[in-house]
C-alpha cells in the first residue's frame, strides 16, 4: 500500500529527525519574480511551507524523493530542498 502524500508527510515528521527538526525552520530563501507583475520578492519557507505548496502539485513526488535522499544519504536538506523549490519558482 502506497501513502498519499499527506499520509507520508505525516510519518515522515515522526520517524525522521532530519524532517521533525527542520519542519519548523526556514529550509529556503530566494528573491523570486511574480510573472503577472514583474514585482521581486523575498521568499522564505519553512519546511512545513515548502510540503503546503507541493501538495497537490506536481512536486509531491519530487519534494519527497528530495526529503527521503536527505533521510537516507544524510545530505543537507536545505540545498535539495533549493532545487526542487526554485524549479517551483521557475528561477
């Protein structure tokens, strides 16, 4: 059985301390540009921010293969995360 992503963000927060200690604090920053006005903004998401936006996006897949490389690899969850949220953002 496969968990939906609200299933998996769910346990994803209790079984891995890489996503509990980091779901709270600000995992990306970037100035974007809105396409409507051609305004700069100063972005920053917390990782529960980045899981809010991806749900039910085409990234749910994505931002959870970035988490779980993270988990398993014990890379740095802000510089994967940066990928996948500025391919969001399209910068």
């Amino acid at each position: 059985m496969s968990l939906n992503f609200r299933q998996w963000r769910e346990m994803s927060i209790t079984e891995y301390p890489v996503v509990s200690e980091k779901y709270n604090k600000k995992v990306y920053e970037n100035i974007v540009k809105d396409p409507q006005s051609g305004e700069y903004t100063l972005v920053q998401l917390t990782l529960k921010d980045v899981f809010d936006k991806c749900e039910g996006t085409n990234f749910e897949e994505t931002i959870k293969r970035c988490v779980m490389k993270c988990v398993y690899t014990g890379c740095r969850l802000e510089r994967e995360v940066s990928r996948v949220m500025d391919q969001y953002y399209e910068i």
